[in-house]
C-alpha cells in the first residue's frame, strides 16, 4: 500500500487547501463558485492524468470513463466535492479522491475490468447555495424539475441557472438523463461516516443498511417592523417570539416523536439591531426512520410558528438493495452495517432504481458538517482497498 498511500496523500494535499478558510479552516465550497470550479478542473486533471474519458452530462455531473462508456451495465464509483457553509473536508471529497486511488490501486493489481468503470462527481450534493440537496443526482434521474432547478436563488439573489451560465455551463439542457442512467448497472459510493457507529465497533469500514426519510421546509414569520426603543412590548408583533416557539417545538416534538429536527438557518428581515423584524424566514430540517413521525414534527414546528411549512426537498427512506449490500458485506469480512441519517446521491439513485451501496470510513471524531470532521490516514487507506475489493468484483465477477 505504499504507492497507495502517496498517491492518495498527493492527492488530497493538492485538494486540501481549495475553498479553505483561514480563520475556520472550515470550507466553503458552494456549487459553481469559484472553489468549486478549482475542484472540478482538479477532478478533470487527476482523471486525464490516469488516461480516462472526462464528460459532462446535461445537468453538470463529472464522468471519468475507464472503458467505453456505452459498453454496457458500467460500474460508477465516486461523490461530490461541493461543502456546507464551514464543512469539513473529507464529506465528499473522501470518495472522490478513494475513486481515483481505486483505479490506481486496480491497475497495480492488472484488474482487467469486462464492463466500464465510471467515477463521478456529482454537484451540488449539499444544496448549500439553492436549497436542494443532491440537485445533480435529482436532476439527472427526473427527481428535480429543471424550471424550478433553474430559478432557484442563492442568497445573492442570483439563480441557478445564472450560476452555471456564468461557470461555462448551459442550463437550458437540465433535466432526466435518460442515456446517462442507461449506461450503469451499479453505483457504489464510500464516505466518512457522520457519526460514531464504526468507532463504537472499532471498525475502520462500515456497509450503509439505508437513509432515514428526511427533508428541508421553509418557515416565512411575518411581523410588523418597529422601533425597538420605543414600541411597547404589548404593541408589538415580533416575529422572533415564534420563531423561538418553531425552534423550542422542534427539539420537543422530535424527542417524542423519536425523530430529528434542526432550524440551523435563518435570514431577518429588516435585519437591524434596533428594528423589530418585519419577516423572520427559518428553515427546518427533519429526519427519522418513520415518515409519518417526521411528518408529525413537521407540523408541530408549523403550528408553534403559525406558518405552513413550505417543502423544499423531501427523501422517502432509503434501503439499499439487499443482493448488493449482501454481497459486498460478505466481500468485506463481514463489515459492520449501519444505517445513516445523511442524504446522498447513492441514495438518490437508489431511489429510481438504480442498484447502489454505500460504504462508510470510520470517523474518530464521530462530528461532521464541521472543520471537526475526520479520518485517520490508516482508515482511509482501508477504505481504499475496500472500494477497489468491491469493484474489482463488481468489474470482473472475482474479488
């Protein structure tokens, strides 16, 4: 594994410092910013470098082809690198920069591949800047309409469809890619774990049983704006008092009802220090292995807030096909499987049909979202030899 190890450390160093912030040294690199273009001209280097086929497909998705992509039933491997607002910087970029090394990995071991391999970065996973988490895989197997991809608006002001017009990209061509999904017969995606499952276990990889339901909503708090000094506290109608009711509702109501809920983003409007706000919009993100409770906590935060929650995305549960996982579980000696309550393009995928799996690296931190977020050298490296296990397997029928 020595090659492996600097090859996969070269790499990650060239990665490690796009979209960083020197005060954090959280990340930000939202979709088709300018740290996320760095990425995607680094994924398109590193792939020309191994003397794959790079293409783009309609929605803006990064294939790197060993093989023809037409041959029929491909492997796809791969992740994102698009971040949250201060992420960490291994959720994503873990698997992209794991698919590469795999290919290396496989080529030193002369795994001669009878179907093609793709590696792929999906964009905009996180949904960080448009509000839609996975937009590239939505988009892409029909989940997202294109109309409403395109004038979606990031904080800016600015639409989706701007954003990628302005990075190179034409948007009038979003939407279902019909002979993208045709060509592959199986995703595997590995990703740091975003939690402490494999640590508990003592487990460097782990195997994704699924993803829990969950979805993001949107809370519009209207109030009448007013002078903070002089407005009596009796003549006033401040929409901060029901966004603190929807935030106190949704810790309440996601304990009772076995569920998670989180309102980690708010924007106020007029937005001073001395003015009572006149509209107070927070989003909600729920979670939980029963749709129905998370459906329940939805509407508890709703009726604290007096406002109808407004559906930006929605996941159904996620179970990953039990012939695959199966499999590649028994590949991997018996690996933990776990399930998660993270949305991914594997899942996504999953969704429309697609055979899909997950595999998971330990995170000795257990956090992530953060700058906290990590993995060990070590880890990562058996994460490596487990995605190359499993699409040697996956690619020649022999593990």
């Amino acid at each position: 594994m020595t090659g492996t190890r600097a090859r996969f450390e070269a790499m990650w160093a060239d990665l490690h410092p796009v979209g960083r912030s020197p005060v954090t040294a959280g990340y930000r690199r939202f979709a088709w910013s300018e740290a996320d273009l760095t990425c995607r001209e680094w994924f398109v280097g590193e792939a020309v470098r191994r003397g794959l086929d790079v293409t783009v497909d309609r929605n803006g998705n990064q294939w790197a082809w060993w093989g023809d992509p037409d041959g029929g039933g491909a492997v796809a491997t791969g992740s994102h690198l698009d971040s949250v607002p201060d992420g960490g910087a291994f959720d994503g970029p873990l698997g992209v920069v794991s698919a590469l090394a795999a290919v290396d990995l496989l080529r030193d071991r002369d795994v001669r591949p009878v179907r093609p391999l793709a590696l792929v970065n999906f964009t905009d996973e996180e949904g960080a800047r448009f509000g839609v988490p996975c937009a590239g895989s939505r988009l892409m197997t029909g989940d997202l309409d294109p109309d409403r991809a395109r004038s979606l608006r990031d904080a800016d002001g600015t639409t989706m469809a701007e954003a990628m017009s302005a990075a190179g990209h034409d948007p009038a061509h979003l939407g279902r890619g019909e002979e993208d999904l045709g060509r592959l017969g199986a995703f595997v995606e590995l990703h740091v774990e975003q939690g402490r499952a494999l640590v508990d276990r003592f487990a460097a990889v782990g195997v994704a049983r699924g993803i829990r339901a969950h979805g993001r909503w949107r809370l519009d708090l209207y109030g009448q704006a007013n002078h903070a000094g002089t407005t009596r506290l009796a003549d006033r109608d401040d929409p901060m008092l029901r966004l603190a009711a929807a935030v106190l509702a949704a810790r309440e109501s996601a304990d009772r009802h076995a569920a998670l809920a989180t309102i980690g983003k708010v924007n106020v409007e007029p937005g001073g220090t001395n003015a009572i706000p006149s509209l107070v919009r927070a989003w909600l993100d729920a979670r939980g292995d029963d749709e129905a409770a998370v459906r329940a906590v939805v509407a508890a935060v709703g009726a604290a807030g007096a406002a109808e929650p407004v559906e930006e995305s929605w996941s159904p549960e996620v179970t990953f096909g039990r012939p695959l996982r199966d499999r590649i579980a028994g590949l991997l000696g018996g690996a933990p499987v776990l399930s998660t309550g993270a949305g991914h393009d594997a899942g996504v995928l999953s969704g429309a049909g697609l055979p899909a799996a997950m595999l998971f690296v330990r995170n000795p931190t257990g956090v992530s979202h953060s700058p906290a977020e990590h993995a060990d050298i070590d880890d990562c490296l058996a994460g490596v030899e487990a995605l190359a296990t499993v699409l040697a397997d996956l690619l020649t029928g022999q593990s």
